[in-house]
C-alpha cells in the first residue's frame, strides 16, 4: 500500500503557513484598497488548504478501493476532517497512526511559525 498521498496530507500544515506567508506579502507590498486581492486572493488563505485536503484524501480513498478495501466512511471524513481520516484509515488499514501524529505535529508547528 503506498501511503505517500497521507504523508504528504500529514505534512500538508507546515505548506500552508508559506502559502499565507505569501499572500501577506503580496498583500503588504500593494495598496491598502487592493480589490484584487480581497477578492481573489484572501480567500486562498482557506481555499487551498481546504481544496487541497480534499483531493489528497480523495485520490488516496480511490486507491484504497483499487486495492479492495472499502471506503465507507472515509469518504466523508476525507471531506471533513483530515486528521480524522488519516487516524480512521490506519486504524481500518492496521497500520499505526504515525501519519495521523504526525499531522499533529505538523499543526502544531505551523502554528508556532505562524506566531513567530
């Protein structure tokens, strides 16, 4: 089974804070009434990460199915909640939740960097 789709997932925080690293620097180096940026760019601070949790899972419970395993639930916890679903899909895989501590972990460091 390869779990590169979930390490990347679990990861996946820590990208997020350049991504919003970037679009306060682009923030801060144009005007204060910058239309395009409030609209196009400041909802990429949520879009993103929320799209690309989304397809990350989603992609990863396609081949969880190839391989013969069903999704039942995973499906819906790969839309909610992503640590949900990495947590949930090792406990149905028998794998240890390495990725899913991981995540953690990786929330928890963005959250420093962010502050910092």
């Amino acid at each position: 089974m390869n779990n590169g789709l979930v390490w990347a997932l679990a990861f996946a925080p820590i990208a997020y804070v350049f991504v919003d690293v970037g679009l306060l620097n682009y923030q801060n180096s144009h005007p204060a009434d910058d239309t395009f940026f409030d609209a196009f760019l400041s909802p990429l601070s949520w879009l993103v990460p929320v799209l690309t949790n989304a397809v990350l899972c989603l992609v990863d419970t396609e081949q969880l199915k190839r391989a013969g395993y069903s999704s039942g639930w995973l499906t819906l916890f790969a839309l909610l909640l992503a640590p949900v679903y990495l947590f949930v899909r090792a406990q149905r895989l028998r794998q240890t939740p390495a990725y899913g501590f991981v995540w953690i972990a990786s929330f928890i460091v963005s959250i420093i960097l962010w502050a910092a």
